[in-house]
C-alpha cells in the first residue's frame, strides 16, 4: 500500500507540472496564432478564438504532457466530452455520432 501511496503522489506532482507548463503556454504568441484559426480540432466549428480551449490530445491523466504537439485548440462543448479520451477515441467517438 506504501508504494500505491507514493506513486499516486508521484502522479498527481507530475499532472500540477503539466498543467503549469499548459498555463504558461497560453500565455505565449504560439497559442494565440494556434487558437486565431478559430475553428475547433475536433468537431471543425468555427468558433471565435477567445471562446477556443487547449486541449491535451493525449490527456494529462493518461500520460499525456503539456507539448506543442500534443495540444490543440477546440470548443468548450468537445474539450467537456472528450474528457480523459485520447484522440483516436473521441474521433471514432465522433465518426459514431455523425453517421447516426
């Protein structure tokens, strides 16, 4: 049990570090010409810049880290269902939907 302890430590110190990497990152020149495309990653909707969030691809909780490559702009609606979903998920997640 001592070890379960630390290594969720270990896990939830690593996880505060990317998302401070990812703070920082939107602070930066690269992010703003990212988002200035206004249309979301994933569901392809123009949507104005300002409302765009970052979204880890590969998330956080899943080893993901908070990289140039691994992040992209989406709405507020897809970043909230695509939660800890990798991408090729939420993108067969969506694949679903639109055939329906």
């Amino acid at each position: 049990m001592q070890i379960n302890n630390w290594q969720t430590e270990l896990d939830a110190k690593a996880i505060r570090k990317e998302k401070q990497k990812a703070r920082e990152l939107r602070k930066s020149q690269w992010w703003k010409n990212r988002r200035a495309i206004n249309i979301c990653y994933y569901c392809e909707t123009p949507t104005p810049a300002r409302q765009l969030t970052m979204d880890h691809m590969v998330p956080l909780a899943r080893g993901g880290r908070s990289i140039k490559s691994n992040l992209v702009p989406c709405c507020k609606s897809c970043n909230n269902k695509k939660k800890n979903l990798l991408t090729i998920e939420w993108v067969e997640f969506l694949d679903q939907i639109r055939k329906k």
